[in-house]
C-alpha cells in the first residue's frame, strides 16, 4: 500500500515541476491512456483552468491565489470557484457595484465578449444597461439593490484614463471621428484596454476637447 501511494506521488511530480499540464503532456509523461490520465487528474483532486476551454490542470496546492480567488501562470488562469460561470457569478455577487463587461474583462484575463453572451441569462445573475453599458449584478434581489446604489454613487468618482488609454483614445477619436463614446470603447477593449464610455465623454470634457457630441447608448 505504502510503495503505491509512493509511486502515485512520483507521478504527481511531473506537474509539481511544470506547475500546469494538459491531458496530452500527462499521458506522454506516464506513458498511460488518457482515461488512465483522466483517473489520475481526479485521484489528485486536480483544478482545470477556466481559460483556454478548460484544457489545462494543476494540482489544489499549487495555485497561489489572490484575494479573488484567482491565480495566473504563463497565460493559465485558474479559479478557486471552479469553472468560469461559477466563478463570474461569485466575483459579481462579492463586487460592492457589480460589474461592468470591461471591468469583468480586466477582472478575469479575458475578452469579454468571448464568456459573457453565454451567461447573459445565468439564473446567479442580473443584467441590465447603466450609461450605456450593461450591469451584471447579484441575482439576490436585495444584493443587487445595494450595488446599484453603490455604482451611482461610483458616477462621480470614476478613475481617469491613464497616459497610455488617453493616447489610444485620442488616436482612435483621430481615425474615426464619428464613432461614439460607446464605440470608442469597444474599439479599445480589442486593444485590452478597459475604458468605460463614461470615461471617455468625463476624459473630453475635462480636457476642453472639441468633439462631435455622440450617443450614450448602444
């Protein structure tokens, strides 16, 4: 009994050492099937990555991971909630405000568009529009209340751009002069860049800056 634990915990090794794996690199390392390599993922309680169609694994000691729960190694993300839907809606019902499609973006490592439309209707949450960009918050009716009141009190007081958003700002209102705010910020979260209309209207206003005056709704 004592020489099979053993050999289980040299198995291990290999993802000790890479620190993440896929199925793939673990079959060829044990030379095993890969439902061989599948038991031995589950024998070892072994997370899968909520990025990258879940085809990475580490194992439960590994990850160090931070106050949301999330950790993230060479590109990897990984969650202590599990899989990407259980862990948005946890980051949603724990965020004072709930969240934005950008700060969710930026949250998680992740384009937005590529995980939220599937979750649009996820019983663990609401969505709705707020300046012209939708709201994902709680699903509990009384959570939800108070972060909507917390995002209005949030209007005033929102962040400025940094130097490198406010140069891809005005690069991109350069280009393409009759995009809206609305626009301008989808076309700058393909550049990872997360910045809310809001942002951009509040950014051109505080600078005295001549611009055409656009929608605030998409």
């Amino acid at each position: 009994m004592a020489a099979h634990a053993s050999r289980r915990r040299d198995e291990a090794k290999f993802v000790r050492i890479k620190k993440v794996v896929t199925l793939a690199e673990l079959m060829l390392n044990l030379n095993c099937s890969r439902r061989t390599a599948q038991r031995r993922l589950a024998q070892w309680e072994a997370i899968s990555s909520y990025n990258r169609n879940g085809s990475y694994y580490t194992l439960p000691d590994i990850p160090k991971f931070d106050a949301n729960g999330l950790w993230r190694y060479q590109g990897v993300c990984f969650s202590r909630f599990g899989r990407l839907p259980e862990t948005f809606v946890h980051l949603v019902a724990q965020s004072p405000a709930g969240l934005t499609a950008p700060e969710a973006g930026k949250l998680l490592g992740l384009r937005p568009s590529s995980f939220l439309w599937s979750l649009r209707n996820h019983p663990g949450l609401k969505r709705q529009k707020h300046r012209g960009r939708y709201l994902y918050l709680s699903s509990n009716s009384a959570r939800a209340q108070e972060q909507r009141q917390q995002r209005e009190m949030m209007r005033g007081t929102a962040r400025e751009p940094t130097d490198s958003e406010a140069v891809a700002i005005l690069i991109e209102k350069i280009k393409h002069p009759g995009l809206s705010h609305e626009e301008l910020s989808r076309r700058l979260e393909k550049q990872k860049l997360f910045v809310e209309p809001g942002q951009i209207h509040d950014f051109f206003v505080r600078h005295n800056l001549a611009v055409k005056k656009t929608p605030r709704s998409v």
